[in-house]
C-alpha cells in the first residue's frame, strides 16, 4: 500500500491554495487601512481618529471578503464579485 498523495489529492491542495488567496487579502486590507490611518494621523497630527477609522474600515472590509468566502459553493444564494472570482479561478483548477 502506497501512503503517498495520489492525483485527487493535489488537485485539493490547488482549490486550497485559491482560497488561502483571499485570506491573504482579508490580513492585506486589515493592514492597508490600519497603517494608512497610522500614517495620515502621523501626517495630519490627529492620532488616533484615523487609525481608529482606518481599523473599522480595515474590519468591515476582512468581514466582506469572509462573507465572499461563505458563499461560494452554495447553490441557494449567488456569490458576490471576490466570490464568483475565486469559484471560477477553483472550477479551473479542478478541470486540470
């Protein structure tokens, strides 16, 4: 008995990697808006009103991208734009 990865196994770990993707992006946004907010505080002298805002925004953004996340491979409701991205760059992968 072999104890190795066959072919379906890798083809999993592709639709993984897709999907490690956009939790890349969910850290990407949450540390794009925070230090922007941090920055224009520095720059603007109004600590901490935008880092505070660029937080919210930075957490409102992550929870968007989870709720993509949640939606792609259900068949009742339709995938937002990242969702239907990321479904079709999953379906490309599988069909290798």
């Amino acid at each position: 008995m072999s104890q190795g990865f066959g072919p379906e196994d890798v083809k999993d770990f592709r639709a993984l990697g897709a999907v490690s993707g956009l939790g890349c992006s969910i850290v990407a946004s949450l540390v794009i808006f925070i230090v922007g907010g941090i920055f224009l505080d520095q720059f603007l002298s109004t600590t901490p009103i935008l880092t505070l805002i660029g937080v919210v925004i930075g957490l409102v953004a992550a929870g968007y991208q989870l709720y993509e996340l949640t939606l792609i491979n259900r068949k009742d409701r339709e995938a937002g734009p990242l969702g239907r991205k990321l479904g079709t760059q999953i379906e490309k992968r599988r069909r290798k």
